[in-house]
C-alpha cells in the first residue's frame, strides 16, 4: 500500500519589521476613526443647516438689519436694543401669551390622551391590536393642510362643533370671532392634540413593551391590580421614555405655526384681527419675513424661544427627576 505524503509547504517568509508596524497603526486607526468617519455626514449636514443658521441669527440679532436693501444699507450695530425691544413690545407679550396659552392647552391633555391610549394597547387581551396601532398614527400621516381644512369646517359657526354643543344646551361660540382668544386657542389645540397623541401614543407604547414581563407577574402575586401596576410598574419604569415624548411635545408646542396659520384662513400670519392666536414663531415671522427692516428684532424672538424652550426642558427634566426619587 503506497503512503501519500503532504506536498512541501513554502517557507512563510516574515513581514519587514516596518510592514507589520504599519498594520499595526492602520489598525489602531481604524478602529479609533472609522466610528467617527460614520457618523461625520450627519455632522457637516447639521453645521451647514443647523449651528450656521443658529449662529448667524445670533449675529443678525445684535444689528439694525433690513433684508431687502442690505446690500445697499449695511445692518448697523445696536447691541442689546432688539432684545430691549422686546420687553416694551406689546404684540411679543401677546404672541407669548398665545403660545403659552395654544401649548397648555394641548400639551397637557394630549400627554394623558397618548399615555392612557398606550395602556389599553397595551393589554395583553386586547383583539386588533395591531389594527389599532396603525390606526392612531394615521392622524400623523395626514397633511396637515386638510387637517386644517376639516377643522375649519367644524368650527364654523354652523359647524358640527356648534350644533354638538346645541345638542346639551350649550349656545354657538363663534370661533373665529374677534377678540374670543380662548375660542382660538381651543380650537387649534384641538387641531394640535388629534394630529399629535396617536404619535405619542406609539412612543410611549413602545416603551411599554419593552417593560420585563416578570415585573407584572411579581406585582400581582403581591395582590397589585391593573391600577396599582401601572403606577408601581409602568409608570416608573417609562420615565425615560415619558421624558422624551414630554421635550418633544415642549419643542413643537412652543414653536406651533403652522395649525394657527390654516386656522386663521393663511392670509396673514397675524394670527387673526386682533392677534388673537399669533405665536412666537409666527411673530418672529413676520418681522423677519414680511416686514424685512425688521430681520435683527425678528432673529432676537427666536432666540427668546430659544432660551424659552431650554429652559422648559430642564424644568420638566428636573420635575420628572425628583419623582423619581
């Protein structure tokens, strides 16, 4: 019987010393850089569309700046002047109150709309569920230009809102009247909470879901109900996600313009005759875009937002924080 041996294998030669370094430190560098070469488009994206713009208003806002004849007329320097302004402008404290006003009215309710919406998606028992997750983000999907139409013809003065009121003895409001800024700011907020809880809703349900099991079980072997669990076990647990979906809400309520806007028929964004739902964003407009001699005054209001909206946020951060405790 004849053996087979293994043909000869090549002597393995060994790498120059300077080779093996030199993959060595191409190594070292790719596992250091590559992570940051990934996320670098997101990055050069946000600096060109986002701190520019944040800066440059910055800038803008410290300057006399007229945008239609600034070529012609360089923006003068005044300093502080813009926000001085502000604190003696009648329609800013106006357009606060309206955004304060729009944003309390929708955001609170919407929040307890979309967390008591996400616990009965997410009983266990529940049939069609998967139906009814997709049905409450539907409202979301839509434009919000029909949103807008539809909401106006329900709050016509001979509207289904009007005529529902009628119904349990209640006379018609007139929605749209001058003056009336609760009836504005209800209506919109309206327009806001059916647009946005089901969105909500889904965030907060998808935290929900990835609550252990386990923690339910033990709950009720201790003799905990439904209503017990949800603030021992759901609610504790979803602060995080409860934190998000409250700073995203505090983000566009305060920066809420385009649902006034359809509301008071798109001619204007005075936000009515009389102003009555004028927000911030829709002031810092028209001062930046309608009257242009106004550019400097009208990046100073957004900046006031801006300060407005992180300030918000660490209020509501730091209340969430402490019941937590």
């Amino acid at each position: 019987m004849a053996l087979t041996t293994a043909p000869p294998q090549p002597p393995q030669t060994q790498q120059p010393e300077p080779v093996r370094r030199r993959r060595a430190l191409l190594n070292r560098l790719d596992l250091k850089v590559s992570p940051y070469l990934y996320i670098l488009p997101f990055f050069v994206v946000f600096a060109i569309f986002g701190a520019y713009p944040m800066f440059r208003t910055l800038y803008m806002s410290f300057y006399d700046w007229d945008l239609a004849n600034a070529r012609f007329d360089p923006p003068v320097f005044i300093g502080l002047d813009n926000y001085v302004r502000m604190l003696d402008d009648p329609y800013y404290w106006n357009a606060m109150r309206n955004t304060f006003g729009v944003f309390l009215l929708a955001t609170i309710p919407q929040l307890a709309l979309a967390l008591l919406i996400a616990a009965m998606l997410n009983r266990p028992l529940l049939r069609g569920r998967t139906f009814f997750r997709l049905a409450i983000l539907l409202p979301n999907a839509t434009s919000v230009t029909a949103v807008g139409i539809i909401f106006l013809t329900l709050f016509k003065d001979t509207g289904v809102i009007n005529w529902a009121l009628g119904l349990v003895g209640i006379g018609p409001i007139d929605w749209h009247g001058s003056g009336g800024f609760w009836s504005y700011w209800t209506a919109v907020a309206t327009m806001v909470d059916w647009r946005w809880t089901g969105y909500n809703a889904l965030i907060l349900l998808a935290g929900m879901l990835a609550i252990p099991r386990d923690l339910y079980e033990s709950a009720a072997i201790d003799g905990a109900g439904p209503w017990r669990q949800f603030w021992s076990v759901t609610f504790p647990m979803l602060r995080p996600t409860f934190l998000f979906v409250t700073i995203v809400s505090i983000v566009g309520g305060l920066q809420l313009f385009t649902e006034p806007v359809i509301y008071t028929y798109g001619y204007t964004v005075r936000g009515g005759d009389a102003r009555e739902v004028q927000t911030l964003t829709m002031y810092m407009y028209e001062n930046s875009m309608v009257s242009f001699n106004n550019a400097g005054y009208g990046a100073a209001i957004s900046w006031s937002l801006f300060l407005l909206i992180i300030m918000a946020s660490i209020g509501n951060f730091l209340l969430i924080r402490r019941t937590a405790r």
